[in-house]
C-alpha cells in the first residue's frame, strides 16, 4: 500500500464523516426546489397551487413588514440563522474522532483516546503507588489531563505524575505527542460515621 494511500486511510478513520451533514442539506434543497418547479408548473397550466402560488408567497413576503408580523419575521430570521450557523460549524469544524496514531514502521495502528487514558492512569498508577481508583486522565488531541484524588494524608509530586505520564506516553510512541496537565484534588477528611 503506497503512503498517499495509507495516509487517506488514517484521515478517513480519524475523522468524522460530513456526508450526513451534506445529505440533510442537499435533501432540503432539493425539496424546496421541486416545490418551486411544481407550484411553477401548476401555474403555467393554470391548476390551483398545492400550497401557495410562488408569486402570492412572494407578495406574502414583501409585505409581511407591512403587516406588523414582526414575531414571525423575527422567528423566521433565527431559524434560518441557526440553520446557517449549524452550517457553517459543521463546514469549518475539525471532526476528528477520538483516536491517536502510533508511530510504526508497518500498517498504520490508530488508538481510541479511551484505551489511551487508561493505560497512562494505569501506568502512573503503577509507577507511584497509587491505587488506580486515585488516578483519572482525560485524553485530547493536544493535552493529557491527569488527576489526582489521593488518600487523605497522602502528598503527591506533581513533577513525578508527569514524568510519569510523559514516560508512559513516550512507551505508546503517540505520532504526536500531547502535552500533559497534572490536577491534585485534595482529599477531605472522613467523617465519623
């Protein structure tokens, strides 16, 4: 498999699909142009309209101000706002999925950011003596978010969490590798029961 290939079949498996999106859009469209056609040719053929003449809706349109449907023109307006921002953010929108690429010489091995971040808890739990239930991490493309909810009492080296993690992240050999963020949330004390 040549490397333009490969490449273009990471991206597919790392991104999500905007054919949906496109569908929606292109189904919309095409209905309210076949209206259009229909009411049109009902015209020429001088039958009564299915919903409304396109030349009635027009006039409804352009004296809707006049009217003093302001609610309506209001509402319409954010509709379509709304529709065209929803648009825009899936057009502009990065869509990737929650996977990382592994370094490796031969096929090309995506990891789920879940599998990822239970292996970096699981290693910095192993490497500190924590139990595994104290450590949390949270995978993103660009950050690795690692906490810490230690047993009272307990100090924790935040230097020493992210060498950790950095070490575990450096053993899965990330293609790009995520800067990582340590949280200590301080254990209360256990009331008496």
């Amino acid at each position: 498999m040549s490397e333009q290939v490969l490449e273009r079949v990471v991206r597919r498996e790392s991104h999500s699909s905007r054919a949906i999106a496109a569908a929606i859009v292109l189904v919309l469209v095409i209905v309210a142009l076949a209206w259009v056609a229909t009411e049109t040719i009902l015209r020429s053929l001088e039958l009564p309209a299915l919903l409304a003449p396109p030349g009635a809706m027009a006039t409804w349109l352009a004296e809707l101000p006049e009217n003093g449907q302001v609610v309506a023109i209001v509402a319409g307006s954010v509709v379509v706002g709304l529709v065209g921002i929803a648009c825009v953010f899936l057009a502009l929108a990065p869509g990737r999925l929650a996977k990382q690429r592994v370094q490796n010489e031969g096929p090309a091995i995506l990891v789920d950011n879940g599998a990822l971040a239970s292996a970096i808890a699981q290693g910095v739990a192993n490497d500190l003596s924590f139990d595994r239930r104290e450590v949390s991490v949270g995978v993103g493309h660009r950050v690795v978010d690692v906490t810490i909810r230690p047993s009272f009492g307990v100090e924790v080296d935040r230097a020493a969490v992210s060498e950790s993690a950095a070490r575990e992240l450096s053993r899965i050999g990330l293609e790009r590798e995520p800067r990582v963020r340590v949280y200590v949330v301080a254990a209360r004390e256990k009331e008496p029961a």
